[in-house]
C-alpha cells in the first residue's frame, strides 16, 4: 500500500475528531494545574513563549499576541496581571510609546519549570500509553499543524525593568 492510498484511508473528520478528543484529555488535567497556581490559559501561553524564547529576548506583546493569534487586549491584560505578579516585567518602546516591550522574570522563569513539572505529573497516564520513540514521533507530527513563526529576537544587554 502506498502512502498516498494509506492517507485516503483516514478521513479529516476522523482525524480531527481523534485530535480534539486527545486534546480534551489534556486539557482537564492542563486546566486544572494551571488554576493551582494562579494562571489562565493565555497566561501560561504567554509565560512559556517568553521562556521558551530565551533569556534576554524582549518583544512587544503584539508579536506574542499575532503569534497566538490572541486579541493584543487580551495580552496586555495578561501582562498587566503578571507583571503584578513579577512574573514578567514590561515597558515602553523608546521611540514609539504605544508598543509595550515584555521580558520574563527570573521568578516566572522558576514558575514556569515548576508548572512544567506539575503538568509532567498530571498528564503522567497520559505519556504512559506511549515509547519514548512515539512520543517523539507525535511531537514531530503535531509541530507540523501548529504554528511555528521563530521570533525575531532583540537581545539586550540589560534586563526590562
């Protein structure tokens, strides 16, 4: 069987449902830890894009909210609640006052493993049904249906205060 005929065999609509479903089973448990510690969705959204973007890196929260495909209102609320926090610090954009600059915290640097190693827990029966090689197989799969723009990084040599 070739793999063109093999792909003919799954419809869309079956796929589909199997990813909403598998998605669903993540979800309850996802939520649930997320709301341990104090933070929405787009909150953790937001907080593991910085970190995952690298120590230093600060861009303005419409790169973040284009890149989630989030409302900037939405960011920006999002923000203002964890730079409450000091989970991230914000700031204004020299030359344009209207763009707010955003940088992780080392606090929410410390968060965001944290939250990492209690959804690793929670989802722990998930991950058990699969190798570690189909594990990997999956992640590379499903990055190829999620959005995946590499920011432009700024670096700076100081941290947004």
């Amino acid at each position: 069987m070739t793999t063109q005929s093999r792909s003919a065999d799954i419809r869309p609509a079956v796929l589909g449902r199997l990813l909403a479903l598998g998605g669903r089973r993540i979800e309850a448990p996802l939520s649930r830890v997320l709301r341990d510690h104090g933070l929405t969705p787009n909150a953790w959204w937001l907080l593991t894009e910085l970190h995952d973007a690298g120590a230093g890196t600060v861009l303005p929260l419409g790169h973040w909210a284009r890149r989630g495909g989030l409302p900037a209102s939405s960011v920006t609320v999002v923000a203002d609640l964890l730079s409450q926090r000091e989970l991230l610090h914000c700031r204004r954009e020299h030359g344009n006052r209207r763009v707010v600059l955003a940088e992780i915290s080392e606090a929410g640097r410390d968060l965001v493993g944290k939250v990492r190693d209690d959804l690793d827990t929670a989802t722990a029966d998930v991950h058990a049904l699969f190798t570690t090689e189909e594990l990997h197989t999956l992640t590379t799969l499903l990055t190829r249906i999620a959005p995946n723009d590499t920011p432009t990084q700024c670096r700076v040599r100081q941290g947004v205060r």
